[in-house]
C-alpha cells in the first residue's frame, strides 16, 4: 500500500467529513511546508551542500533531490526569508511566489537565457539587446554580407561567438592552436600559474569543478572556474599540474575556509 487515496474511495464521504478532512491536510500540510522552508533556509545557512559535491542550493534540491526548477528557487527563496518573516507565514507566500530567475537563489544553474531546443541540433535563442548591439549587428551583416548574404543574424552570431570562445579560451586557460614554448623564470615566485599549466589542467578536468565528496561524487559545474591549489600557495604549494585543480568559485572559496578558517577568509573578502 503506497498512502495515496484514491478518488472513489471518498465518493460516499459525507460532505462535513470531507470539509473537514480537507480542512485537517491543509493545516498538515502548511505545517510541513514550514517545516521544510526551516530545513532548507538551515541547510542553505550552513552550505552543506557544498561537502556534497554542490555548489549551490539549488543545484542540490534540483540534482540531488530531484525538485523542479520552479519549486527549488520559491522554495529557497521563502526560506531564506523565514528568520525575518516567519515560518508560517512565509510558507503561504511561498506558493504564490514569483519567478525563479532570482541570480541569489539560483547562483550555479545553468547560465540564463540558454536556447530552448526546436529539433535535434536546432535551438531557439531570445534576447533583448541595447541599441549599440544592435547597431554592431547590423554592421558586421553588411561586412559579411559576401559570406552571409541573406544576412541570418543566426549565422552572424555563430561566427561571432567562434571569435569570442577562442578570445576567452586563450586568456583564461591558454588554450590555443600554437602555444609558446615555456620559459625558465628566476627571481621570486609569483602567484601568476603558467599558461601550459593551466591549459593541462584545463584539459584534464574537463573544463569543470574536480571537487569530490567523500562519496566520490564529483562537482562537474562549469560556472565561475577557477584555479585551485590542493597545498595552498600560500603554504609553498606550486603552481604544478599536480597541485592544481579545477574548481567553481563556491568549492574553491569552501575549500579555502577548511583550510585557513571561515573568520579569516571573511576578513580577507573583506580587504581587512
């Protein structure tokens, strides 16, 4: 028996019993959505998501607990609202609550305004752009208007976004075609990693967060990587493929906190 009544079984229920049953579910059920708005709003104060391998709330209640995008941001968002409204009240505000594009409550999803898919291999894309984009897309038509001759802003934009991942590739993670031989440097060290380190690296995670629980279940988030040294720099680890790891800026940031305390690294984000 599974606990879900079925309809016809309520068919012959006199109608002050039904009322009143009803009435009972309803304050069972505020009382559980309180409940759980408490658990989340504590869970989410703590970060235990974080030595589960998440790096967010969000992501924890949409991966882990299998939550619908929706019902994880209104339900992370009343919850983090509980110590200043309320449990209870919070609770019946919670089910009316608006979007779920809230960037605190959903920080570590994926990245807003992502193509909804049309067929296999064909995405639809929408976005509002100011007048100097605009301009700027209307320009690089008429310029590729040989290669592009309807002027498909779809194409245009492809080509664009080709030019600007191997900008972005190369500057962050040295990923290029033809890499530089590496130098010797002498002198002191400097917290600089080396470009054939950093593009090892980058290749070997798999461009995602290596962060690890003790379960192995591994981060995987692409959003906000960083460069993370397993023997902090500041503790002579060195800038080597051995020591350094891939991680989103909530593993690297929690990590951090392990090894040098939350009060200390508080004070360092800080500037004091």
């Amino acid at each position: 028996m599974n606990g879900v009544m079925e309809t016809s079984s309520l068919q012959h229920v006199s109608k002050g019993e039904l009322l009143r049953d009803f009435s009972a579910l309803v304050d069972k059920d505020r009382g559980n959505t309180a409940n759980m708005l408490a658990y989340v709003a504590e869970i989410d104060r703590r970060k235990l998501y974080l030595e589960h391998a998440y790096p967010s709330m969000f992501a924890f209640c949409t991966k882990r607990f299998r939550m619908s995008e929706a019902v994880a941001a209104k339900r992370i968002r009343a919850g983090r609202a509980v110590p200043k409204q309320g449990a209870l009240g919070e609770a019946e505000r919670a089910k009316g609550s608006a979007r779920c594009e809230d960037k605190g409550v959903v920080a570590g999803r994926k990245p807003r305004g992502l193509a909804t898919p049309l067929s296999p291999r064909r995405y639809k894309l929408q976005v509002t752009i100011g007048q100097e984009a605009r301009d700027k897309l209307a320009e690089l038509q008429n310029l590729l208007s040989h290669q592009i001759p309807d002027g498909d802003p779809a194409a245009v934009v492809e080509r664009a976004l080709d030019v600007l991942l191997s900008e972005t590739k190369k500057k962050r993670v040295a990923l290029t075609d033809k890499p530089r031989a590496r130098r010797k440097k002498g002198g002191e060290r400097t917290r600089a990693i080396p470009a054939q380190v950093r593009r090892e690296v980058f290749r070997r995670d798999e461009g995602r967060c290596a962060f690890m629980d003790g379960e192995g279940r591994r981060c995987e988030s692409a959003w906000q990587l960083e460069f993370h040294h397993c023997v902090p720099y500041g503790r002579e680890g060195p800038h080597s493929t051995g020591n350094i790891e891939l991680r989103c800026r909530a593993h690297n940031q929690f990590e951090a906190e392990l090894e040098y305390g939350r009060g200390f690294m508080a004070a360092r984000r800080r500037g004091t």
